[in-house]
C-alpha cells in the first residue's frame, strides 16, 4: 500500500495566517478620530496586530503573545530581522500620543504598552519560552488606552459611545505614509456616509492635521530674553512634550496633497479594505464664504457591498499566495522608494514644485488686482482678465430691474 501524500509543509501555517488576518481591531471613534500619533507605518500595523488580539470579554491585564514570524508574514516581508523588530517595539513602548477629550476640553497623553518582555540570547536574537514555541514577544496594553479598546461594545449599548471594528488585512495591505491614518478616520465615519474636513486651515478639523504624523518636541523658554530682570543669565527651562505635525510645505498647494496623499491613497483604500471613497474638494469654506483655493474637502464614505468585499478578499488571497509561492518578496515601503529616486528625478520634481507655485502666486496677484475679484477667481483658468471685465460689465448692463 502506498504511502499517503503528504500534506504541504506550510498548509498550517498559511491556516493560521489567513485566521489571524482576518480578526478584528477595535478602537473607539474619539480616539481614531481626535488622536496625535508618531507611529511609523510599521509601528501602526504593529499596533493593529496586538489590537486585533484583544477579545470583547477579555481583562485590561490580559497579555498578549506577538508573534514575531507571523507578523512579517503579515507584512509579506521574506526577510526577518529580529533586531529590527526588538527596536520597532522599543520605539512604540518609548511614544505617547495625544487624544483630545471633548467632554472636559482637555488633551490626554497616553502610552501604548505597558509591559514588553523578550527573551534574548547572547547573540541579541529573541529565543522562544519552553511554553511558547517559535519566538514570541509578551505584550500588555497600557492601562491609559482601557476605555478606548476594551468593553466596546458595553460602552455602546450603555453610554452611545461608539467605535469602528475592522478586519487586520485591510491595514496590512496599505503601504502608502498615510493610508492607515486616512482610512481608520473615514471608516469612523462611515455610517454617516459623508464627512466635510477644512484644507490647510491647520485647526483640529484640518484634513491635513487628522492624517498627519506627528513629532515630540520639548517645550522650552528658548525665546524669552537670555538675562532675567537682575542681570543674571536666564536658566533654560523645559516643559512638557509637545506634539507637532509634520506637514510637507508642499501640502498647501492643492494639486500636490492630491497626487501625493488623496489619489494614491483612495486608490489603496479602494482595492484593499471594506469601503470606498472619493472626494470633492470646494473653495467654499465651513461658513458658506467663497474663497479663491481650495477650503474644504468633503468625503464620501460607502460601504463595499457582499460581492464587492468577496472580490476585495480575493485580491488580498491573491497578494498572501503570491507571497507564499515566491512570486513576490516583501512589500516597497518608503525607506526603499526614496533609494530609488535618482537626483534627476528629484530636481526634476523640485522644479516642477517651483513653476507651480510661481503660477500660484501670480494666479493670487492677478485676481487681487481684479476689478471683479470674485469673478476672476471663478472664471481665471477659462478666459483673461479683460474678458472676464468685460464679460461681467455686459452682464451688469443686461441686468434687468429687480431681478438681482
């Protein structure tokens, strides 16, 4: 009798792996939406991966295992360093972030771990526990994040407090700087269906600073005088971490956000997780006032139907076996794209930069010396300024009485 045909040797760990894709993250909208993080992309989907850890029922002390192997098959990186890992998780457990409290008006600095433990061997590479096959990383969530990850639904049904749930791959397909951020903000708004952000205005409901990364800065005294009233050389001072955006300069013209941010981005959000969106940007700002840019953008959030979350699954299916079969290696993530950029294709970027913001800027001194300003921003692409004089002063004598 011939011996059965053995299973592949990965069949179980392709299993676990598809299982552990698939489970939920949890977070409540107030923190989604009013948060302050400095997370790395990595970072994020490793954030993503304790969270989908958690369970509804479970304990704020409840451990967590992160698995070291199962993570970078997460990220379909083939090439697993270790050290890499210990310092990723080093860094997030060094982070707090801020998460602006409504209710009483007040910004809170949180952690996100409480407790990381490793075990190393002498060579630096986390070993496995007797109990824990493979290497692990044992993991506690820090207490000040309680309310905003366990009990969910409880907070729910008792307090109307309400929260986003999503499947782990629909993050861990994202590579782009701010597709995670993006989308975890409109999947919180998603049953609203729509949601309307200022544009480069920099106040909490700027676009810009709800996707943005933020940096810790060290609040200081550098810019009082250097000698006290007595004569005597001022003592520097530190306060508390102050958490800033990093926003590239080039964000605030329009058309750079939307090529570099908006369309790579949808373009990401549309194929891999479980909505859609697109985007209508208006010079019209939140208080009804025409301005000559770009104002606000206004969301369109919708869920993906059955059939198209089937298809969505089997592109990800797709992208996971191309991985396992060796077609593909490891996700391009920004450290590798930048190495790829030559200085050609960087001057040549600049000076495209450079003649658009030259054509900005006189775009704005061309309506400011308008006679009919309103006019010229509206129509400024689309005819020359006498034209357009024209063009409105005929409108004018045409006007019929009371007909304004």
């Amino acid at each position: 009798m011939s011996p059965k045909p053995k299973k592949p040797a990965d069949k179980k760990q392709m299993t676990e792996l598809e299982r552990a894709r698939k489970q939920n993250v949890a977070k409540r909208n107030d923190m989604i939406q009013k948060s302050k993080k400095s997370l790395s992309i990595v970072e994020n989907k490793a954030v993503s991966y304790i969270f989908s850890k958690v369970k509804p029922d479970d304990d704020p002390d409840t451990i967590y295992t992160f698995d070291c192997q199962e993570f970078y098959r997460l990220l379909r990186w083939k090439k697993e360093s270790y050290t890499d890992l210990r310092g990723m998780l080093y860094s997030i457990a060094s982070q707090t972030f801020g998460i602006v409290d409504e209710e009483t008006g007040t910004e809170k600095i949180v952690h996100w771990f409480n407790t990381i433990h490793l075990k190393m061997s002498k060579n630096g590479k986390i070993i496995s526990d007797s109990k824990l096959p493979g290497r692990y990383v044992e993991i506690k969530i820090h207490e000040d994040l309680m309310e905003y990850v366990f009990g969910l639904e409880q907070q729910r049904r008792e307090n109307n407090i309400f929260y986003s749930a999503y499947q782990l791959q629909n993050v861990s397909m994202l590579t782009h700087t701010y597709s995670q951020n993006m989308y975890e903000l409109l999947k919180s708004y998603e049953n609203i269906g729509k949601w309307k952000f200022e544009y480069g205005t920099g106040t909490e409901n700027d676009i810009q600073m709800r996707i943005a990364v933020y940096t810790q800065e060290m609040e200081s005294n550098d810019n009082a005088p250097a000698k006290n009233k007595g004569g005597r050389k001022r003592r520097k001072v530190y306060g508390a971490a102050k958490l800033v955006p990093i926003i590239p300069s080039s964000w605030s013209t329009f058309h750079f956000f939307e090529r570099d941010v908006l369309k790579p981005v949808m373009k990401e959000i549309n194929t891999y997780t479980d909505i859609e969106f697109n985007y209508e940007p208006s010079k019209m700002d939140m208080s009804g006032v025409k301005r000559r840019k770009y104002s606000t953008i206004t969301f369109y959030i919708r869920k993906k139907t059955p059939a198209q979350k089937k298809q969505t699954d089997q592109i990800i299916d797709d992208a996971y076996k191309d991985f396992d079969d060796g077609k593909i290696y490891r996700q391009m993530n920004l450290d590798d794209f930048l190495d790829t950029v030559t200085v050609d294709n960087e001057e040549a970027a600049r000076i495209q930069a450079e003649e658009l913001r030259k054509k900005e800027e006189k775009k704005d001194r061309d309506i400011e010396k308008a006679v009919y300003k309103i006019a010229a921003s509206c129509f400024y692409d689309d005819f020359r300024q006498k034209e357009i004089q024209h063009l409105v002063e005929a409108a004018i004598k045409h006007i019929r009485p009371m007909r304004v």
